[in-house]
C-alpha cells in the first residue's frame, strides 16, 4: 500500500508520484489522521530551558529575529532574505550546542525554550520562504539579482533531527516534511543546490524518532512491562495511524534514492534509518488494532522491512572485500536486530524459519570478535548512543528467546550464547541502567534454559542488586517517585528470576523504613510473588495486606491484586482456603458498582473453581451463568479447569456435564473444545462402569480428526491415551496390563503416521501402573515385563526419543512392585533401585532422577515385608535409607507414611527390644519435631513399640493420648 507523502519530482517536470491531499495539505491530513500537529507550540509543563549559559545569546537573536519579522511585514527586499538566512544558521547554531534541555524558568520573561526557539525559527523561515517565492515570481527578477540557497531548508531539517533526539521533546516531523516539499518544489531540479542523501537522512531521522515517542514514554513509566504484545493492543487508532505514517514516508524515501540512483544511492545508514521507521509498524500484531485494512498494511510492511534487510545485506556483500567502518558496523548490527524483532511478531505468519534464523547468525557473527565489539561500542559512544544499544540488544534477546515455536532448548542456549555474550563482553560491569537490567532478566522469563544461562540470570540479579545499592548511597538525589520505580524495578526482576522470597525481604525493607514510599506497583508486585510461593504462611501474609489496604486506604488495589491474593490461597491447600477465596471475591463483586475496574474476570473465576472441594455438575452451570451475568464470556481456561475439577468427581453425571457442555461449546462455536478439554472428559468416562467404551470412541475421533491434518489439536501427546489405561484399570483391572501394551503399540503405530507423539516416560508409566495392578500378588513375569518396558524406555532415549528417558516415577512404581512381590530379596533390589536414582541426581545433576518421598517410603515397604532370612538386611537398609533423608542431600522431605513403614520394619525384624526402642525413640524424637505424628504412627509405635508408645504424653484427667500441638502440625 503506498502513500504520496511528498513531491521528490524537479520543479516543473512531470513525476510518478501523484500529489495528494496529504502532500499538498500535510499539516491538515496529518491532523485528520492525528498524527502531531503542525503549529502546537508546548504547554508550560512540557516546555524545557535551554542551558543558562546561552540564555543572553538567545535572547538577543530573539529580539534581532523580531526586529527583522516586523521589517518584513512592512516591505521586503533582498537584504532581508539574507539577513533572515543569517539568523536561522545562528539560531542552529545555538541550539545543537545545547546537548540537553534543564528545568525551564519560573520567569518567563527571562527563559526562552526549545519550543521558543523553534517557533521563531519556523517564523523566519516561513518569511524566508515567501520573500523567495515573491522575488522568483517577480518578472524583473533574474538568477543574478536572486541567487536561491538550499542552506535554510538544511538549517531546518538539521534543527529538526536534532531537537528529536531529545527526551520529551515534541515531535516536529510534520513541519520536517513540510521543508523537504518546498525544497524539491523549488530547487528539486537544481543538481547543485537540491537536497542530498544527507539531507534525507535527517528527514528520516525526525520520523524515527517520532514513532518512538510513544515506546519511551511507556518505558519511564512505572509499568515494568512494557515488553508484552499485548502492549501494542492497547495503541489508540490515532497512535497506528502515526506511526503507519512514519513507515509509509520512510518505504517511499527509500524507493526516490533507490530510483534517483548515482549520489543519492542508499547506504547502510540509510538502511538503518529505514528499518527503525518500519520497526514501530512491523512489530505490531498483524490485527491493525482490529483494523483490517491497518492489519493488511502491517503485513506489507513486514515484508517491506525484510526486502530492506536484504538489500543492505547485499550492499554490505558487494563491499565485504573493504573493511566494515564501526559506524556501518553498528548500523549492520541495528538493522539485524530490527529483522529479528520483526520475524519473532510473525513467526505465525508462515515466514519460513530459516530465513530467521539466518539473520539470527548472522548478528553472532557480526558479534563474534572482541575488536567488532569494540568497534561497535566506540561508534554508540561516539553518537551517544550506548544506552540505547544495550537496550537494542536486550529487546531483541527478549524476542527471540520468547518466540518458542522457532526454537528448541538447545538452540535457545545457543541464542543466550549469540547474544548475552556480546552484551557481557562489551559491558562487563555494568549495564546503564536498572531498567536494563531488568529488561535483560526478563528476557529468561517463561523458558526452559541450561544451568549455565540460569547462572548468567542470577549474575544479572546480583549486579542489579549492587548498582541499586550503589545509587542509594551516591549523593546523587533522587526524588521519591524515582526511588519506588528502582525499588519496584528490583522487585519486579526478582520475582521474573523466581525469587518470590527476596521480593518479600525487598518488600520488608522498603516497610521498615519511612522514607521510601510504596505505590500501588509495590503492593501488586509483593502480592504476585506471596501467591508464587503458595504457603499457607504466604497466604496469610497476603491476606493481611488486602484487608490492611482496604481498611486504610493506602493504595487503591486492581482486580489482578485481588486475584493474587485469591491465587495464594488456592495454591496454600490451606482448609480455609476455598472460604477464604470467597471471602474475597464477594467483596470484589460488591467493589465492582463503585469501581468499573475491579470487574470480575476469568482469572477469579477460575480460581474459585481451583479451590471449590465440593463441585457438583450443578454448581458448574450456576458458574458458567454467573459468569455470562457480569458480562464476562467463559473462555477455554474456564471450560479447562472446570472440566478438570468435574472429571474428578468420578460420577456418570459428571461425565455427563461434561459431554454437554462439550456438545454446546460445537454448537454454539463460541470456544473452540481443545485437547485438555476432551481428556477431561475421558478421565470423567475413565471412573464410571464401560467408561472405557465411551474413552476408546473419543480417542478414535481424536485420531480421525488428526489424521485429517485438524491443526487445532496438534500431535495427540500422551494424555488421552492415559486416560483410556485408567479406564480400563478402573473397569477391568485383570487385564488392564494386557489392555495397555495394546495402547502402547497403538501409540507407536499413530507416531509413524504423523498422528501421535512417540511414546514417553508418562505413557510408559501408565504401562507399568496397569500392570502393577493388574495382579494382587506380584510374580516374576510382571516384574519381568516391568523391567522390560524400563530397557524399551533406555534404548528409546538412546535412540533419540529423550522424552521416553526412564525417570524417578516409572523407577519408584518398579521399587513399589518389588515391595509387592514375593522376591526373597526384594530390600535390597528395591534399595539398589533407588541409590541409582540418588546417584543420578547427587552425582550427574540428572532432575529426571530425582527421587519422591514415595520412593523411599517404597523401599521402607520392601523392607517391611521382606523374607525373614534377610530381616538383618532389611534392619541395615532402613536405616541408610532414614540417614539419606536425613542429609538432605536429594532433598527430600519424610512424611508420615515414611515413619509408619520404618517403625514396621523393625518391629516386623529386630527382635531385641531394648535395640528396637532405642532406635525407635530416636526416629519418634525426630517425627515429632518435624510434625509428622499421625493417628497411623501412633497404631504402629503401640503395634511394634508398645513400650514407647506407652510413654506419650496423656491428659492428665482422662489418660488419654494427648500430644502437643507442633508434634501433629503436619498431619
């Protein structure tokens, strides 16, 4: 889609691009779209004084310049136009030696702004510009008497870059544009004195920073995330359709110095330009703000910045046998960085994944030596330009290692290699600022990376930490809003690191002292990271600061803050916690008529459902309807946890809720049923007698539907074939093992038709499971076949199937079958069993292997129950297994059924019972510290134990048992 920005065409002479109202009105057009407006001047707030030192010398060109403006409303001659030429090269002169902008004057008699200045500089030039037109259209006139000059044109467009680059500085691209028109009108035919590539350099350089106004001011405000999509949703239509303007002028830029060719022929600064004007569009969601129209030109324009990308690739090709400046460098490095950014918005866009991962190492390679590196530095430092740098690189790894459907885990490390490395290289100390710290953790939000990437994320962390600390106890003053964004950036960081513990601490420093002010930012935050750490503890704390708020009225908290409330008791298993979710969503509803924005939403709802113990199929409607009754429309993760919380339940009334909800989402094609949806209802059919008729009739539809090539379910993973085994286990346990190496050879055969994942360690599980229950008494072919599935898991992950890699679970269910079975030496197998999962994980750092509590209990059961013969053994083992808790060392936690087992053992094989009460009393000693004494502890301590067992506290009035409060807490 292409606009006629401008005319580029000589004066006089015909051209392909057409006026149109937007190029000979642009002011007017501009405002229509609202883009900025041509003759705003600054309000007072926004007004910034130019340095002290160059006050006297502005003021005197502003008295000079309104001396010569009342001259040339009274008569005009040729001196004046010189004069007038004079004075704006004065005036440009002044103004890009002032490199920053201070607080403007109380006294405005006394301070004149950068506003002021260009103001009376586009009065002046205005002036010129007519006094040109009237002396050229003056008959007498002749090239001789009137020699036209370009330089006031140039004066303007220098003004004009220079005052963009400036923070809170208006825009003044329109009035840019404007000068550029009137140049090409009036000289565009003249080789000598027509506008240069430099000069369209600077009209480019004006529109990038326009559309970048908006970004930056998003970034000094107090909401950290700014780098979600989402965030370009939020963009007025005004705002789209300013910045479709910018790429629209720089697209037709580009194509006038690629058609005007010889001394206007792009260069890579050029390219660069370009690719930062079309950046802004090309990295919005190809929705167009709900615009079609604006959405098919976001589409263009994408693929206009690829074409720009590669036809700087191949000005740099043509020129590789010369070296690379540092300035090109660093520009190489801007327009990559721009390629990538656009690639990860439209990798759903079809846009083939090698092409960007070309780009991808190719910005690596760019970064590969440390002498590039320094190159590249030394030209950001040379253009002022280092922090916007490392927030280029920081952005662009954000991107990158967020679009996940274009990598692997291995390739994502590799990205952290490319990129992360550089960037460490070449700021090895410090990055400039907290925000880019922050901006750099959370770039590792939301992925699976190696150690050494975490590693690199907690160094982040502490060197933010430290330069926080240091900007504290600097004497540079720093006013309180400015001190709660850096508290809040550090908190925010944190808690993107999954340290929702230091975000607390942080929080208890900033409470602890008065003088660093907490704004609601800060309570949303603490909220979000007690609901991460989903203790009852936590929840309770969180709990604590939602009803102190409310009561004092601190700060006014969101509907998400009421959710993370919410959310820290659903993940507490606190018995108070499904009340106390209500609790809080009753007084949101009632917040809700004085406050639009603490509306109800999905995320509460899902919630409650989380918690509710008590679901019933009608309860689940009354939700959906309560939902639908404050406006708010169920979505799949509604119909996902509800379904999940209704499967459970294990009734033929359950099951079918579920298939009629199923039923009217089809029908009403409002939501679309996806996999977790229609596992639920498998696992709802798995509990209910033939449920496994109803499974295997889903699962067939399932497999049709991808067999067809649906796009909507993707690959058929594990679960729903799960879901059939637990069927038939429930149904038909007998030959429930038969049933699933069935399924199991079903799966294989749906993988070699493009239908089903291959078979992995949680379907493998699912296996062995049926066939641990498919016989009361465990013999040696079901341990047989057991261990056969555990070397078929083996030889798969060593055949490239990673996912099918034996793991503690499908070890633990073998250890629970020796524990069953009648193997004479089944302590010591099942021991042997779990010092190779304890190996794997101590030794080789294998999370895989990392053993449950279950599995020791396991072994504690085999213990228990071995053959008499091996009682000494049996003795022995249970106690290495108890000293293995006790180090901590796979860190794992004893529970009550670990102690029961244990206090089996040696009542069932130590016969010396002064041995057996010592040992006893040490291990009862321990249970009771760590809270674990339950109703089965005590049945085993008077089974095994008589005499311990009758030395427990009692209540002196009935002689009944009567524990203390801290030996029970975890029961």
């Amino acid at each position: 889609m292409k606009s006629e920005a401008f005319n580029f065409a000589p004066a006089g002479a015909s051209s392909p691009w057409t006026a149109s109202s937007f190029l000979l009105h642009p002011s007017r057009s501009v405002e229509r779209r609202g883009f900025i407006h041509a003759n705003t001047r600054w309000s007072s707030s926004q007004s910034n004084s130019l340095l002290s030192k160059s006050a006297m010398r502005l003021q005197d060109l502003e008295h000079q310049s309104k001396r010569l403006l009342a001259e040339t409303a009274s008569h005009s001659d040729l001196t004046q136009r010189a004069q007038i030429q004079d004075l704006l090269v004065q005036w440009r002169d002044a103004l890009l030696a002032s490199n920053h902008v201070e607080e403007a004057s109380t006294d405005s008699d006394r301070s004149l702004t950068v506003a002021d200045a260009l103001e009376r500089m586009h009065d002046l030039y205005q002036v010129w510009q007519n006094l040109d037109k009237a002396i050229a259209g003056t008959p007498s006139s002749s090239s001789s008497d009137s020699p036209s000059s370009s330089l006031p044109h140039r004066v303007m467009l220098q003004v004009y870059a220079h005052v963009a680059q400036l923070n809170d500085c208006e825009s003044y691209s329109t009035r840019a544009l404007q000068v550029m028109n009137d140049w090409n009108e009036t000289l565009g035919g003249d080789l000598e004195l027509a506008a240069s590539l430099d000069d369209y350099h600077l009209l480019l350089r004006v529109f990038r920073s326009s559309g970048k106004q908006k970004q930056n001011a998003a970034i000094r405000s107090d909401d950290c995330n700014t780098m979600s999509k989402a965030a370009a949703l939020a963009e007025s239509s005004d705002s789209l359709d300013a910045k479709l303007t910018v790429a629209r002028i720089a697209m037709e830029v580009l194509e006038h110095l690629q058609e005007t060719g010889y001394y206007m022929t792009p260069t890579l600064t050029t390219y660069a330009l370009v690719s930062d004007c079309l950046a802004n569009v090309a990295m919005l969601p190809a929705t167009g703000g709900g615009n079609t129209l604006a959405g098919d030109e976001v589409m263009s324009i994408r693929t206009s910045m690829l074409q720009t990308i590669k036809q700087a690739d191949g000005l740099i090709a043509k020129n590789k046998q010369t070296t690379l400046q540092k300035e090109d460098l660093l520009r190489h490095v801007q327009i990559l960085c721009n390629g990538l950014d656009c690639l990860c918005q439209s990798s759903d866009q079809g846009i083939a994944t090698n092409v960007w991962t070309e780009l991808l190492w190719r910005l690596r390679d760019v970064l590969a030596s440390s002498e590039k590196q320094a190159e590249i530095l030394a030209a950001a430092a040379a253009s002022n330009q280092q922090t916007d740098l490392c927030e280029r690189f920081i952005k662009t790894l954000t991107r990158v290692l967020q679009a996940s459907t274009l990598l692997s885990v291995m390739e994502r490390e590799d990205v952290v290699k490319a990129l992360l490395e550089p960037l460490r290289s070449m700021y090895p100390n410090d990055l400039p600022t907290l925000h880019l710290y922050y901006l750099a953790i959370l770039a590792f939000k939301g992925a699976e990376f190696s150690t050494s990437s975490k590693a690199y994320r907690q160094e982040l962390l502490e060197l933010m930490e430290a330069k926080h600390i240091t900007l504290r106890q600097s004497n540079v003053v720093v006013d309180s809003d400015t001190d709660t964004f850096h508290w809040n950036l550090l908190m925010e960081a944190n808690y993107d690191a999954d340290k929702p513990h230091r975000v607390s601490r942080l929080w208890k420093e900033m409470t602890s002292n008065p003088k660093i002010r907490r704004n609601s930012k800060s309570f949303s935050v603490q909220l979000k990271a007690l609901a991460k750490i989903g203790t009852a503890p936590a929840a309770q704390q969180a709990m604590g600061i939602w009803q102190k708020t409310l009561e004092k009225e601190i700060v006014t908290l969101s509907a998400h803050d009421y959710a993370s409330v919410m959310v820290a008791w659903s993940r507490s298993r606190h018995p108070q916690a499904s009340a106390q979710c209500q609790r809080i969503f009753d007084r949101l509803k009632q917040q809700t008529d004085g406050d639009a924005n603490l509306k109800p939403s999905v995320v509460h709802y899902t919630t409650l459902i989380l918690t509710d113990n008590s679901m019933t199929p009608n309860k689940a409607k009354q939700i959906l309807d309560d939902l639908r009754g404050d406006g708010v429309e169920p979505d799949l993760r509604i119909y996902q946890v509800l379904f999940k919380s209704l499967s459970r339940l294990g009734t033929a009334e359950a099951a079918e809720t579920i298939e009629n909800l199923l039923n009217e989402m089809q029908k009403n094609k409002t939501v679309t049923p996806d996999l977790p949806c229609l596992v639920s209802s498998m696992y709802a059919w798995s509990s209910v007698s033939d449920g496994h008729v109803k499974c295997e009739l889903i699962l067939d539809r399932l497999e049709t539907l991808t067999g067809r090539g649906d796009d909507s379910l993707g690959l058929l993973g594990a679960a729903p074939y799960q879901a059939l085994i637990a069927a038939w286990i429930h149904n038909n346990p007998s030959i429930a093992g038969q049933e699933a190496d069935k399924i199991l050879d079903r799966v294989k055969r749906a993988s070699r038709y493009g239908i089903a994942h291959a078979p992995d360690k949680k379907l493998y599980s699912s296996v062995m499971t049926a066939h641990l229950k498919s016989n009361l008494e465990i013999g040696s072919y079901t341990l047989d076949k057991l261990e056969e599935l555990m070397r078929e898991m083996t030889d798969a992950n060593e055949s490239g199937n990673h996912a099918a890699k034996p793991d503690a679970r499908c070890t633990t269910i073998l250890i629970h079958a020796y524990a069953k079975s009648n193997h004479s030496n089944k302590a010591a197998v099942a021991w042997g069993l779990l010092q190779r999962l304890m190996k794997g994980y101590q030794q080789r750092g294998d999370l895989d292997s990392k053993p449950s509590a279950h599995a020791f209990a396991a072994v504690l059961n085999a213990c228990a129950y071995t053959h008499n013969d091996h009682s000494q053994d049996a003795v022995h083992i249970a106690l290495q297994v108890m000293t293995a808790l006790t180090d901590g060392s796979c860190g794992v936690k004893p529970n009550s059924y670990i102690y029961v087992n244990f206090f089996q053992v040696i009542g069932r094989h130590l016969a010396n019972m002064d041995e057996r009460n010592r040992i006893a009393g040490v291990i009862l000693q321990r249970c009771s510290a760590e809270g674990f004494v339950s109703s089965r502890v005590l049945a085993a301590l008077r089974e095994f134990v008589p005499e311990l067992y009758r030395k427990l506290p009692k209540d002196p009035t009935s002689r009944r048992i009567s524990l203390p409060a801290q030996w029970t807490r975890h029961t």
